[in-house]
C-alpha cells in the first residue's frame, strides 16, 4: 500500500519508546504530589510507600503469596545481574538468547563469572531457539521476551514441573502485559519503565522459595559486590523484600509507580493489561497484513511479541539496497515521523536488523496506534520516492 497524501489525524501521544516507555493516559506530573521528597526512605513514611509499592506488585501482577518482591537498584539489569552473580555456580548453566539483551547475559555468564560449565543456546533476531535443547537439571537464564527483537516465548510449557535447576527470567519487557508462569519461574526480573511507563533507574526482583533455599544454601566462589548482597550470615536480607531497599531508591519514582499500580488495578489488573497490549498489537497486525512494504521481524505469529512489536522493511526496492542504504532508509522514515512530532523513538535497536520498532505496551491508546499506521505508510511512500527520483 501507498500513501501520497499526508494523514489528516496524528495519535494524540507520539510516544512509541520502547523504555521508557509512555505514561500512563491521562498522567500529569500532579499524580507525585504525595512523594516525600526531602525524606529518608528509612523514615516511616518512606517505608510505608515502599512497602505498598511491593504489595500492590503481588496484587496486580498476581504473584504467589511464597514468593518474595524486592525493589533493586540499576533498573532490569540490576536486578539480573544481583540473581546471575548470587545463584549461578552451583550447577551447571544454560543461557537462552535470541536478541540484544539475551546475548548480554550470555557474555556476563561466560566471560564475566567464566563459568565453564556454562553453555549457550541461541537463535538470530525474528526467530525462537529451538527450547526442547534445554537442559533443566542446569540452571536456566532466559528473557521471557526479547525487547530488540520483538520475540516472546508463547507459554511457559517448555519447563518442567520437576526441573532441578533454578530458572532465571528476564521479564522486563513482558511482566504486565503476557501472562507469566510463575509457577515455572525461580527468578523473574522486570524495571518500571516498560508496560507500566515508569521511571528509570529502579528494577524488581521475586524471588520463589527454590530460589531463596539456594540463596540460603549456596556461596559463590567470587567476591560479592555489596550492591548485590542479598544474604547475611547464611540467612536472606528479608528487609529487602519488606521495602529496606539496598540503595536509596527515589521516592519520586517509588510515587509515580504507586500511581501506575494504581492505574492498573483500577482498570482491572493483569487481564486488563494484556488485553490492552494486544488490542494495540492487533492494530498493528491490521494494517502490516495488508501492506505490501512491511512485514514482521518474527515470521511465526505464536511467538510474536504483544509490547516491543519489531517490524522490517520487505519492499523489494529496498531490501535490493546493502544493508548500510537499508538502514538509511529505516531512519529516514522514523526521523520525518519525529520531525512531525507523529511518532518518537521508533527506531530499530541498534544492534538489531535495521527496521521498526513500536512500542505497544498497556499504556498505550489503541487510537494512537490506529492513527499512526497511516503516517507509517506516508513516510515510506515519501521517502520511496526521494529514493528512485535520486
């Protein structure tokens, strides 16, 4: 399909990021009234909304009772790397990756904690590695869905009930918006500011009793940095996980997550968020299927992401082009729809395959991506046309 003629409707929030990513609809920075800033985060009040924070996390996110919730310094990658540096070593590993982020826990496993008992089981962007390769008896690092790559596991199937090892779960980009088995899960890992549109800096540990006994059970033979201390004297640091966070936290940040939690419970908790996030993937789905220049960077529908949705550029003008010009011309489109204050930040990862990537998270409007797919098809057909009158 082609479009020549500009759109006459642009989405009210141009705000397609992928983290962070949109606030929530109808977010005014007066929802932070209430922060205690200028406060200890040990005083009363500090811990009181810390502890809320990690209550309304079990209610909305629908977390076992037996599992603990920690608020973490360093975002997502903070709290992966306190899981990797403070379990892994006992048995051996096996580090599933099929994008950007997955490929990272592959090199701190291998070359950072050079464990040799580690191996890596991996599949280029677009595509699953094949999961029934999976050695359960090994601990298991995996991202639940792959930010860069927009691919997701489907389902939880693939881990056995009975696995020996542990099974560490990069969730960011996945928790609140794909129904996480928790029941399969040891470690699951998310930060703020994917599906719920929060601040940076701050990430989520949850922890499930087989993870804790290892904790309690197991020492690494490497220093431990105290940033990732989560044991004293053979014992879990249980204050943690009660809102005695390991670093100062931001009690602005701490507030504009009860405001999202709030939001999301509101609306009708974790159902309702998955519905919103596929109800904007759908949009998405319309329009790719009956447009002819663009395609899904995963070919397989049942693992396609609902939240970081990566598309490629298939016109075969283009795809003719290296893949320097290829890349060009992605950015060509994404900088005339930035310019147009139409969409922000809808570039490909930079180390993914040059494309699209549109953020279709809970907290975006399904209208806004509706109105955004027909500038998708006017900045192609524009920039299409500098391409061949050149």
């Amino acid at each position: 399909m082609t479009n020549t003629t500009i759109p006459a409707t642009k989405p009210v929030n141009p705000n397609f990021s992928s983290g962070p990513c949109a606030k929530r609809p109808g977010w005014t920075p007066a929802v932070l009234a209430d922060a205690p800033l200028g406060r200890s985060h040990r005083a009363k009040i500090g811990k009181a909304k810390l502890k809320e924070a990690i209550e309304l996390t079990r209610e909305v996110l629908e977390v076992p009772a037996d599992y603990k919730i920690g608020i973490v310094p360093a975002s997502d990658t903070g709290a992966v790397e306190m899981a990797l540096w403070s379990l892994l070593g006992a048995r051996p590993v096996d580090v599933v990756a099929w994008e950007s982020f997955g490929s990272g826990w592959v090199s701190d496993v291998m070359k950072q904690l050079k464990l040799a008992d580690a191996r890596k089981i991996e599949a280029g962007y677009g595509e699953l590695p094949d999961l029934n390769t999976i050695n359960f008896d090994h601990d298991v690092v995996f991202t639940w869905n792959g930010t860069t790559s927009g691919v997701r596991v489907p389902n939880g199937d693939f881990i056995p009930a009975d696995r020996k090892g542990l099974t560490i779960c990069d969730a960011t980009s996945a928790a609140f918006a794909q129904e996480l088995e928790f029941d399969k899960l040891d470690v699951v890992t998310y930060s703020w500011q994917k599906v719920l549109g929060g601040e940076a800096a701050h990430g989520i540990l949850i922890l499930s009793p087989r993870a804790i006994e290892r904790l309690e059970s197991y020492t690494p033979a490497w220093p431990m940095p105290k940033i990732f201390r989560l044991t004293k004297g053979g014992k879990l640091i249980d204050g943690i996980f009660s809102g005695a966070t390991i670093n100062t936290p931001s009690m602005l940040c701490v507030e504009d997550y009860l405001d999202a939690l709030g939001w999301a419970k509101e609306l009708g908790g974790l159902k309702a968020l998955i519905a919103r996030a596929d109800a904007n993937t759908a949009a998405i789905t319309d329009w790719a299927d009956k447009t002819d220049w663009v395609d899904f960077l995963a070919s397989d529908p049942v693992v396609r992401s609902n939240t970081s949705v990566c598309l490629k550029i298939v016109d075969p003008e283009i795809t003719k082009l290296d893949d320097d010009a290829q890349a060009a011309f992605a950015m060509a489109i994404v900088d005339m729809l930035d310019k147009e204050e139409v969409a922000f930040d809808i570039g490909a990862y930079r180390d993914a395959p040059s494309g699209l990537r549109i953020w279709c998270g809970a907290t975006v409007e399904t209208a806004n991506v509706e109105a955004l797919t027909p500038w998708l098809d006017y900045a192609f057909s524009t920039e299409k046309a500098k391409l061949v009158s050149a």
